[in-house]
C-alpha cells in the first residue's frame, strides 16, 4: 500500500489544480495518524465529477472481489 509521503506530495498538487483525490467511498485520505499506509482502491480525478467516479470504481471493485472494502 502507498505510503503517507508517497500520496501527500501529489494530492497537494491535484487539489491546487481544482481536482479531487479520495478513498472509492469519497473519504478524504488522512495523514498523521498512527498508520502511514494508504490502504483501499484510491481515486484522483480532475474533480466535477469525483463522486460520480468514485461510486463507479467501488462497484467495479465489488464486481471483481466481493470482499472488498474501500
């Protein structure tokens, strides 16, 4: 899994930019606290249409593993 130092850098820049970057189930990805591993399907997209993203990548997700958890 993607470390804290490894998504930090470029979340910062996407959001400057107007974009979005979240876990599939739209959580916000979060930094210092306890656990530096970033588990789960990660979305980043240019942002209008995050959720809508984000609700098609946990479907798919869940079609592909039926045990998978955002």
């Amino acid at each position: 899994a993607p470390k804290d130092w490894d998504m930090a850098a470029p979340e910062a820049v996407l959001l400057a930019a107007g974009g979005a970057f979240s876990h599939a189930d739209g959580r916000p990805l979060s930094y210092n606290d306890g656990d530096i591993r970033q588990a789960g399907c990660l979305i980043a997209s240019h942002g209008p249409s995050h959720g809508e993203l984000c609700a098609k990548a946990a479907a798919a997700m869940a079609a592909i593993d039926p045990g998978f958890a955002v």
